[in-house]
C-alpha cells in the first residue's frame, strides 16, 4: 500500500458514517450467550489438533485507571486504591493457569500485550509477577522477533519504572499523549506535561526498548488547528516509531464519562477534518508512513516493514505483524480469536470473578464462524492490511468465482468506484489514493451483517 494518500475532504465528509472499526469480522455486536465455556474448550482442542498449530498472543487487560479521562470509551475502573489490583492478580494468576492448561505446551508465545485502563496501575514487581506467572504456565518463544508490549501512562510511572519493565522483557510501549494543548487537557481532566512524556520515550530508548508508540486523537473539545500543529511539532520532534492518530468519537450514551464534556467545545466537522489533514501532512512530511486506519510509523519500523511484504495483521490489539497466531485474551473484558472462534470474558468486574471463584472459565459470549464468515474476514483483513483484496488468490484459496459469490458487494463498491475510492482490476480490487483513509468504508460493502433487519449496534464514524 505504498500510494500516497489524497486527501479530499469533501468526498471525506460525505463519506463519514458510522461503521465497524474491524478489528474482527465478525465484529463484537454479532456475539451470542450461546456461546460459553464449552464451545471455547471445543475450539482450543481443535486448534492443538491443527497440522501445525499456530503460536500463541497473549493479551492481558488491566481494567483500573487513577483518574477518568473524560474522552474514554475503553473498559475501565475509576479507583486510587492500589490494594484492588492485588485482588485483581489473585483471580488473573487463576485464569492464567486455568486457560494455559487447555493449550498444547509446545504452542510458542510469540506475542505479549498488556491493556487497559491503565497498566502502569500495577507496579513494576506485580507485572514482573504476572509476566512470570505467564512463562510459568506458557512456552514463551526465544525468537528476537518476540514482542512484549505495554501501554503506559506517563502520568504515573518513573523512568526508573522503565528500566525495571525492560528488565523483566518488555521491548515495546505505547504511550497516551492525546493533546499537549493545555486548554484540551483541561477539558478531558488529562493534565500531563510535554516533559514528562518525553522523559518516560527517552528512558524506553535508554533502556533498549526497539519501539515506542504515541497515540494522539484528534476532534477532541477545546482543539484548534494551532494548538493541534503544536502538539505535533513536539510529539514529531520526539521521534516515536509509530504513532496513532484517532478520531474521537463523541457517544455519551454509551460511555458515562463522555457526558462530561461540554458538547459545544467540540470542533466543527470542518475543523475535525482540518485537524486529520493537518495530522497527515505533517507526519508524512516528516517521514512517516501511513499504514492504514489510524497508524503511522517510520519506514524502518516493523509495522511498515511487514506491510511491505504483505505480513501485517489485524486485531483487537490494533495493527501487528504477528498474523499466525491465535489470540488468547485474559482478564475482564478480554477477547480471544481462537481458531474459527471468537470469545469474551464479562465486562464487569464481578461476573469475571465469580467465574473464576467457580473454577470456570470466564466467557460471557462468542460465536463459531461459519466458512462463509471466515471468508468475509480474509477479505476485510487484507483490505485492512493492505489496502486491496486479491481476487486471484482468493478465488484459488476458497474454490470460488469472487465475482459471483461476493456479487452484491460488487453492487455495493460501484458508487466508490464512481467517486475515486476504488479500482476493481481484473485479479484484485485496489484501494485509491483518495480512498485509503475510508477504508472502513470500503469494507462495509463485503459486512454480511449490515445487511441484515436486525437493531442496528452503535458504531464511531469513519472520519
């Protein structure tokens, strides 16, 4: 995907609709009860029984955050008492052992992950602790392309902190940054200084860390295009090898904290758009790649360079180039994409406990994909990944006419071709220069189930 982007912004505006961020296909909504502990057994056992099963991702999810950032939608549990995260462990050292033992010990760890809320909620010893407890109850890869990754929040970690997650393992971190304008801070109670953040990207390099990422959002109340450009600069001048540039996405009826803020100081729809120009012209300016959705990284970095080669993948965790794996997700909330399955453990905190009080494993839904949805997904994954579908490849993977199977999103993409978006070749359909920022867009067009009379879920907008 090495066209570059063009950015027409009114083709963009009349193109920003809600739609899945496809970090999965099927996504989320599409989960089901029916689909419980059992099924999740069914799918580990015959994953294990693969010719050659596929190595492991690990994704731990740290739900507790010192402060509410207003802006967020993510799973998290507003609390300064640090004694919660040590109950915390005590149940997460249980599903580690409970879920690692449906795994073939031979099945490698290439791939470590911790969300949030907050990691860094956890000190350094107790997420060394977990880390051990993981390598006890796993068979962790020696390979040097071994990835373990942390999110962090500058606000509350040390460079000293630092040192100590590298020593345990961790080689990559992914700092929130959002905005520096002081104004915006303000108005999503995030207060955080430019030389704090840039202490803690320094000490990652210090200590040996291969990559460090910065995500900014962008539509954010009280932004403006000056400040935004500032924030850039410094964020530019720092050098992270990738960095995240989200849009923000004002749903207060689905995320309590949003209801803070003060729908007035939010930009215009033109502003927002100037906003993401702004964002693109300058990181490319600055040598950074456009990778797709909301990622930039330098050319060197592994993202980019496993774009390259066609080896980029997508999930829950963002972009990775780690596409052979199974996902296993543990802790509240967490999702696992095992084989032809998804699952999710609850998204409260006490049905995860209880669960695991229980001695079950904490899955509240999930589903089996069919072959149709398995096929659907490679679409979308590569579209995603690679800003085309290669019908050719396709066609011989499946044992299908592409144009006939998927004859109806062929219908659906022909307003995209007329506005630039799309190309459709004879062996692959191609992503435009104008259309590789509407992606999303493009991909709905093959989403089975937005097609169907069921209640509509709720989903950001695509700009």
């Amino acid at each position: 995907m090495s066209s570059p982007l063009l950015f027409d912004a009114a083709l963009l505006q009349r193109y920003d609709r809600p739609g899945p961020r496809y970090t999965s296909y099927p996504t989320a909504p599409q989960f089901s009860s029916t689909f419980g502990e059992e099924a999740l057994r069914e799918a580990v056992m015959a994953s294990n029984g693969d010719p050659i099963p596929r190595r492991l991702s690990l994704y731990v999810h740290v739900p507790f955050c010192m402060s509410p950032c207003f802006y967020c939608g993510c799973n998290r549990i507003i609390t300064r008492d640090l004694a919660r995260g040590e109950t915390y462990l005590v149940r997460l050292y249980r599903e580690i052992a409970m879920t690692a033992a449906l795994f073939d010990r031979d099945r490698e760890v290439i791939q470590l992950h911790f969300g949030g809320g907050t990691p860094n909620f956890l000190s350094p010893a107790q997420l060394g602790d977990v880390v051990d407890s993981l390598r006890s109850h796993f068979h962790f890869s020696d390979s040097p392309k071994r990835d373990l990754s942390i999110e962090l929040d500058p606000r509350f970690i040390s460079p000293a902190d630092v040192g100590e997650l590298a020593a345990i393992g961790f080689n990559r971190a992914s700092l929130g940054v959002q905005d520096f304008d002081p104004a915006v801070q303000e108005a999503v109670n995030r207060i955080q200084s430019v030389e704090e953040t840039v202490a803690i990207i320094e000490a990652c390099r210090q200590h040996g860390m291969r990559s460090v990422n910065v995500d900014l959002i962008y539509g954010l109340p009280k932004q403006n295009l000056e400040g935004f450009s500032r924030t850039l600069d410094t964020v530019i001048q720092a050098r992270p090898d990738r960095l995240a540039v989200y849009s923000y996405a004002h749903l207060p009826d689905l995320f309590k904290a949003q209801g803070q803020i003060n729908e007035a100081d939010l930009p215009s729809a033109d502003v927002k758009l100037g906003l993401l120009q702004l964002a693109i012209e300058k990181l490319t300016d600055a040598g950074y790649s456009y990778i797709g959705m909301d990622h930039f990284a330098l050319p060197d970095d592994d993202l980019a360079t496993a774009q390259d080669r066609g080896g980029l993948h997508r999930n829950f965790m963002g972009y990775t180039t780690h596409s052979d794996t199974d996902l296993i997700g543990l802790g509240v909330s967490a999702i696992s994409h095992i084989g032809d399955s998804f699952s999710q453990n609850p998204r409260d905190l006490p049905s995860w406990q209880i669960a695991l009080d229980e001695g079950r494993l904490p899955v509240f839904r999930g589903m089996r994909l069919s072959e149709d949805d398995q096929l659907r997904a490679d679409v979308i994954q590569r579209l995603m990944c690679q800003g085309e579908i290669p019908i050719d490849a396709l066609e011989r993977r499946y044992l299908i006419d592409f144009h006939d199977y998927f004859a109806d999103a062929i219908v659906q993409l022909q307003p995209l071709v007329a506005d630039g978006l799309v190309k459709v070749e004879p062996g692959r359909i191609l992503a435009t220069s104008r259309g590789r920022l509407l992606l999303r867009n493009i991909a709905m067009c093959f989403d089975h189930y937005l097609t169907r009379p069921t209640a509509s879920p709720r989903f950001s907008r695509a700009i």
